[in-house]
C-alpha cells in the first residue's frame, strides 16, 4: 500500500472512530434534561445500546437510546408492548432535526426504570 492510501484509510478510520466514541459519550446531547411522552412504537434490546422508537404526543417518532445492556438489564427494564404509554427522561441531540433522545429515566405504563441515577440530580 502507498503512503497516500495508508494515510488516507487512517484519517478514515480516526473519523469513524471518533464519531462513534462521541455518541457513547454525552457530548452529542444537550446538558439539560428533557422529558418526552408519548406511546412505545417498537422495542429493541439488541447491543450496543437497547433502544425504543416512541410516538410522541404531536406524532413526531422519535428514537430513544437506553443504557448499555448491562445498565438497562439493572435498571430492570426488559421491554415494552407497543402501544404502551411512556415518559422519557433524558438528554436530547444538539442536532434539533435529529429525534434522537438518550434516557436517564423512563416511566413505562407507571412504573420507573433508571438508567443512570448518577445523572438524576433533583429529578
């Protein structure tokens, strides 16, 4: 391989690695907690990260990340139906056309799941 694709493949990779480092941080979100209410449109508990879709109450869709699998298995969620009411506490993209949310806390049909009560504070 030639200098130039050597270097060119790694300013690829450093890229790609760096937005993806920046989406596991909080660094992509706002600082400010936000709450999103709405009904479960669909559930995953796949890795990296579980994620629900949610419509929210002005029937915009929106994507809400979880904890990892470990946080979100000790916060002792393990899904939701479709169709269930939800709150979702959390931190939402600076991008404001992206409806992206990462939850600190959900409320599913009543009952609490805590993702990070580190990030709670007074809430």
């Amino acid at each position: 391989m030639n200098t130039r694709a050597t270097l060119a493949l790694g300013i690829a990779t450093a890229l790609a690695a760096s937005a993806a480092m920046a989406h596991h941080g909080w660094s992509w979100a706002e600082t400010e907690l936000s709450e999103l209410s709405g009904t479960v449109a669909s559930a995953s508990m796949a890795p990296p990260h579980p994620s629900l879709e949610v419509t929210a109450e002005d029937g915009a869709l929106w994507q809400v990340d979880l904890g990892n699998p470990g946080q979100t298995e000790r916060s002792g969620f393990t899904g939701a139906e479709e169709g269930a009411s939800i709150i979702v506490l959390g931190n939402r993209s600076l991008d404001e056309s992206e409806m992206l949310i990462k939850a600190v806390r959900i409320t599913v049909d009543g009952t609490d799941y805590v993702m990070y009560p580190d990030r709670l504070g007074g809430n």
